[in-house]
C-alpha cells in the first residue's frame, strides 16, 4: 500500500526566510511526483511535476527535488511572502496517474 | 486548472436525501478522477472513470457510492442515503501527468 508523509504538519515563518517542505513515500516504484498548493476553501493548484527520472525541478522561486532511492521529495521555497501562505501537498503519482496524496504542509508566513 | 468545471460548489443535503456531484473535464480530455477530501485529512482517490467506462475503482466505498461519465454531459458522483459522514469536499480531476483539479463540491451533511 502506498503511503505519503509530509513533515512538518504546520510550519509558520516570518517574510523572506527560505523554507523546506518535506515529503517522504514507501512506493519506489514510482511514475512521478507532484506538489500543489490549496489556498482554504479552494482546489488545488499544480506548482511542480518531478518525473521519474528526473533529480529537480524549479518554477521561479520554488524548486523541487526527488531521491526515489531514500523515497523522498522536498519543496524548498526560497525567499517566502505572505501570499505563500496556503497547504502545500506533494502526490505519488502510481499507474494510471492514479495520485496518493500526503496530508500536507500548512504554512504561514507572516510580516 | 480554470478549465475543469465542478457544481454544485456547495451542496447541503440531510441525512437519507441523495447527493449528486457533476464535473466537466478540460476541453478535449475524456477521462476523469475524482478525490474525496475529509475534514482535517489528505486526498483520497475513489474512482478514474473514461467516457462510459470505470477504469478503476478501487477507493470507492462498497455502498452508496457511484459514479458514471456518460458519452455525453458530465461526469457524475452519485451519493445515496448520504450519512453525516460523507461530509467532505469532492474534488474532480483531469490531465495527463500534470493533473488539473476542478474546485471542489463541498458537502455537507445535516
């Protein structure tokens, strides 16, 4: 069964720190993994699609990377702001596209 | 991921009443999933539907649970008798590798 970890469960900064998102997962065998972002009561927005094959990727300030090996993901975010804040969720992605999903990251940054 | 459409956005039914959640995938994808989010927990994938066919079910619950994506119209999630505990917000989703989540139906049991 595959399961999605993602440490810390809340995390709250101040302005202009860079931060780390952890996300750890059992299944090697893994087709890709991706990080979204839920802002309350919203859907969810994909930020970064790490394949397979892949170490990293980066979208502005926001980079990715993936060790299937350890089975772990982290989402660094550099030079935070206040409109960062929102959950941050990293998803398996099996056969199918089928998404397994950790229960996230809830993050604030604050002035 | 303006493009997938869900509706209701919210839905308020009681106890025993029947709810119905519709999606409308991206322009030019036929398939569907749909994920079902509970209070203070991650995702779950219940079901990956094709145009008229069920791909894959397997977070699905056994009872009063279905779903349809007919030729034409949108997909459907269909909830009998709802009990409190299906309060949750239902998100659809569609795409390839990158996925694209519609907004969610937020439902809520009375």
């Amino acid at each position: 069964k595959q399961e999605v970890t993602q440490i810390p469960a809340a995390l709250s900064v101040p302005e202009g720190e860079n931060l780390v998102l952890n996300c750890s997962f059992t299944d090697s065998a893994i087709y890709n993994l991706q990080w979204f972002r839920q802002d309350p009561g919203k859907g969810l927005t994909s930020l970064l699609l790490i394949q397979s094959s892949q170490r990293e990727q980066t979208s502005g300030r926001l980079n990715a990377s993936l060790d299937k090996s350890s089975g772990r993901s982290t989402l660094y975010i550099a030079a935070s702001q206040p409109g960062d804040s929102a959950t941050y969720l990293c998803a398996q992605a099996g056969t199918a596209s089928k998404l397994t999903f950790g229960t996230g990251t809830r993050l604030q940054v604050t002035l | 991921n303006a493009g997938v459409m869900q509706n209701p956005r919210h839905l308020v039914r009681r106890r025993g009443q029947e709810a119905r959640l519709r999606c409308s995938p991206m322009k030019g994808h036929s398939h569907v999933y749909w994920y079902r989010q509970l209070p203070e927990e991650g995702l779950k994938f219940m079901v990956y539907l094709q145009k008229e066919n069920i791909i894959d079910e397997s977070g699905m619950p056994k009872e009063r649970f279905s779903a349809e994506f007919p030729k034409e119209g949108p997909s459907i999630l269909r909830i009998q008798q709802v009990v409190r505990g299906d309060s949750a917000a239902y998100f659809c989703a569609t795409g390839g590798e990158t996925q694209y989540f519609g907004p969610g139906t937020r439902l809520l049991v009375l």
